[in-house]
C-alpha cells in the first residue's frame, strides 16, 4: 500500500503543475486504486482512498476544461453512492467539501437588548387575539388551545443559562422568517411571535393568581407565539388520533426533508432536526457538549429517545431557536446536511419502532427487545429513497436524475436489525463525572436515569464507574456506531447534494 499512496503523491504533484496535460491518465490511476477493495482491509487503507478523493476532487474544482470536471465528479459519484465503507466516506468527504454557492445569511437580531415584560397567561392570550378553552402541555411549553380549535399559543420557558438568549434569538428566526417567507411550494408554517408592550419574551410574576400560572415557571422567561393547530403534530403519531399510518408518516418525512433541504439550500442551517448526542451523560466535560459528530461514526446515544419529538412534524420545521447561519467553512455544510439527512432516516425507523412504545429495553431474564416483526422493509425501503430524493430537490432546486444508490435492500435490512434490536442498552457515569457533580444533581441524574428514588439516595458518589440502562443506544458506550451503514449512505447523499449543486454552478 505504501507504493500505492507514493504514487498517489506523484499524481498529486504532477496534477497540480499541468492539470489538463497530466489529468486523464491521472484519473484511469485515481479510479484503479478506488476500485481496489484490498485496501480496505488495511490499517491506513482510508488514508489513501482519502488522498485519492482530493486530488479528484482539485480537478472537479481546479481543471480547465468542463470535460475533465465532469469525469472526475463521475468518479468520485460512483463510489460515493454506489459503495459502503472507506471508499465511500472518502469520496464523499471530497464531495461535500466542493463550493456549493451558497450566500451567506446573517444571523437577524434584535437593535436592542431582549425586553422581558411582566404579564399574565391571560394578558398574552388577548394580545394573540385568542381566547383559550384549554390548555396542554408539551415538553416544557404550555399550550393553549383557541376556542375554534384552529390556532395554539405556546408560551415555552427558557432553560439553563442561557436560556433567555435562545428564546430571544428564537423571536428574532421567527419575525425574520414570518417577513422573508422560504420560496417554497411545499406548507411551511412558521409560527408568529406575540408582542405585549413592546416585547415577545414575559415572565409570569410569582404572585399571580391566574391558574394557569401554577403550569408555568414562575419568573422564568418565555417566548409566546401562535401555532398551527399540527404544530406538535409529530410523525409517528398525532396527538389526538394516536398512531399514524406509514404513509402520512412519509408524507411528513418528504415534506420535512425537502423544507430541511431548502432552509440550508438558502444558507440556514437546522442544527437540531434531531438532537443526538455521543454521550450525552459526559456533556458537561466534553469539547463538544456531548453532541454527535455522525462522520466519527461513534457511537448514538439513545436513538429512539432522540427521535421521540422531532423537531419536525405535522405543520413543518420546529424549534427555530436551532437556526444558524451558514458561515462557509470547510465542510461545515457536509456535517450539517449530513445531520440532517441521518435525522430523518432515523425518525423514519422509529416510525415503526413506536408502534408498540413498550416494547423496548431488556425483559426480566435480560433479554434485549426485539421489535422486528413491526418493520416493512418495503415501506421502510420506500422512506429511505423518500428522504434523500426530496432533501435533494429542496437543496438542488431539481429532481435527482441519478442511479439509485447502491445497496438499498442491503441498508434496508441492517437498519431493521440494529434499530429493531435494544442490543446496546447501558451507559457508565464515570468517576470522574460523578466528582463534579453536589449530592443533590448526583442524586437527582440517578433518578432522571431511571434509578428508584431509595436506591439513588444510598448509592455511593465516586467511588466507581456506575452502568445505567438507559438504551437503545446503537452501540456500547464510548465504542462505534453499531450501524455503520447508515452513516456512509448519509454521507454519500450529503456529498452528492453538495456535488450535484457545486456542479450544476459550473456549468456555462
């Protein structure tokens, strides 16, 4: 292999100084060594497919003529989509760092600081014009019901510290998007915030005697906004008809991918479709909080908890306060399509998944669930193609007209043994996590992990590592992905978003 990677060296330096004279037999070199599996199975194989993948892609970019581009992105597309593994990731890494010619969107802001006002639940429902019959919660927000049934208004509290800043921002996405509507064919409710004297964000004060102020926070700030009524309207299920059938289900997954693609497509990113994490128990101590970086291919902490509440649903995207400008860094836009994407084809397993919410975890003889007999590899299969063809559409602005990706049935059916299987269930709250923490957020971790209050208070603090069952998660703890699979189909339609729409600018 380390002749193989010299001479990769070589063409690197011969492509560089004579592109046009050196490219094409450059490329015949360049496609031999990606066809060779063999190198696969060696330690620093990804390393030269890697060093394949950018001097093709320095001809896609660099080349002067549009024939030499085009057959070096046809390379790099085939083993992008139509393998797994080394070669696919590093064809797509190659891909995904192309100039997809997206301006840039600043981030909207208030002119001055966020002015949080004293107010009633009742005070706000009237500046919405509302009226409320009842009330609901969801997640940390309260929702109020209109009398007609056909608006919600949601007060949502803020959280952590800075929690105030988010909801803030979260009213800024909100009245920027409300006044510069996404071009879009597709539904694309955005929710509408409420201003009462001057301000979006309220604090209900600790005296009131509303009673719907003993639902909220007392003094903590809020954010108030109208809904549509579907705004909680989740894909697996409706709140009041329960269990959706498959094919609502995919029409919120297409409609979903495609307004996904489109936002970032006009440089606004949704950082969060699905909030995944590593570890999200070693959050606090880690460089990056815990959160996923899917093209490490570690390990997913609690997947099926993770899709539970998409931020996605009936009524559109959710939970703007995730919204960020695109900033035009290397690769930024690969990792955040790519995020996007592997939420969807998640959501899209726990589809079936939730059709029996209790059957998950491990039995009383330690049995892991299996949840396989609820999967249709047809409909499943059908999902998958349903995300990546509409995410394509919303970001490239035309239909894919390429081969099918390779391996559908294949991923199809490694999803449903790892999505459908609880394999991988325990977690380890380190020592060393333990002595950061007061007895009382010990003690209270313990119990939001499911341990009995009695046990969590006798349970020794740092002593020793501690193993929680808090699963499925896809993979043992600070180990792989257990479905690496689905990674590198993620990344191979990431990159040919990117590709697809860096080439189609290239173009005369």
């Amino acid at each position: 292999m380390q002749a193989s990677y010299m001479a990769v060296q070589e063409l690197s330096r011969e492509v560089s100084s004579a592109p046009e004279e050196n490219g094409p037999e450059a490329l015949e070199k360049l496609e031999a060594i990606l066809r060779d599996k063999s190198h696969s199975s060696q330690r620093c194989g990804h390393i030269l497919y890697r060093s394949c993948a950018e001097v093709l892609a320095y001809l896609i970019q660099s080349a002067p003529g549009p024939d030499l581009r085009l057959r070096a992105h046809t390379i790099l597309q085939r083993f992008c989509l139509q393998t797994l593994g080394d070669r696919c990731m590093a064809a797509a890494r190659a891909l995904g760092g192309l100039d997809p010619h997206i301006r840039r969107t600043r981030e909207p802001t208030s002119p001055k600081e966020p002015n949080v006002q004293n107010a009633e639940p009742e005070e706000i429902a009237a500046a919405a014009g509302l009226a409320p019959r009842k009330c609901f919660p969801a997640g940390r927000s309260l929702v109020l019901r209109n009398g007609d049934g056909r608006d919600l208004l949601v007060l949502k509290p803020a959280t952590g510290p800075e929690g105030e800043e988010r909801l803030a921002r979260e009213a800024d996405w909100l009245r920027h998007l409300n006044s510069h509507p996404l071009p879009s064919h597709r539904r694309n409710h955005v929710p509408q915030p409420v201003c009462l004297r001057g301000s979006c964000l309220f604090r209900i004060p600790a005296s009131s005697a509303s009673p719907l102020a003993k639902r909220l926070p007392p003094e903590r700030p809020l954010l108030a906004f109208t809904a549509a009524p579907d705004y909680f309207a989740y894909p697996q299920e409706h709140p009041e008809s329960g269990i959706r059938p498959v094919l609502e289900a995919r029409r919120i997954l297409a409609r979903s991918g495609f307004l996904l693609g489109r936002y970032t497509s006009q440089g606004i990113l949704h950082t969060a479709p699905v909030p995944l994490f590593h570890n999200r128990i070693q959050a606090g101590r880690r460089d990056d909080a815990g959160r996923y970086l899917w093209d490490r291919k570690g390990r997913l902490d609690r997947w099926l908890h993770s899709c539970r509440y998409p931020n996605f649903g009936g009524s559109g995207l959710r939970d703007f306060e995730h919204l960020t400008p695109y900033s035009g860094a290397p690769l930024e836009l690969f990792r955040a399509v790519g995020s996007q994407i592997l939420s969807l084809l998640l959501v899209a397993g726990s589809v079936f998944r939730l059709r029996d919410p209790g059957l998950v975890g491990l039995d009383a003889a330690g049995r892991a669930a299996d949840a396989r007999h609820l999967f249709d590899p047809q409909q499943l299969r059908l999902m998958v193609q349903t995300v990546f063809s509409n995410y394509f559409l919303g970001f490239v602005g035309r239909p894919y007209t390429g081969p099918e990706p390779w391996g559908l049935d294949y991923l199809v059916e490694r999803m449903i043994q790892e999505l459908g299987v609880d394999r991988h269930m325990n977690e380890a709250l380190r020592r060393q996590d333990q002595a950061g923490m007061s007895r009382r957020e010990f003690v209270r971790l313990l119990q939001d992990k499911g341990v009995s209050p009695e046990v969590a208070e006798r349970t020794p603090q740092g002593e020793q590592d501690i193993f929680l069952q808090t699963g499925p998660h896809l993979g043992d703890f600070n180990s792989r992905i257990s479905l690496p699979e689905l990674i590198d189909f993620t990344a191979g339609c990431a990159a040919t978003c990117i590709a697809t729409r860096s080439l189609d600018a290239m173009r005369p």
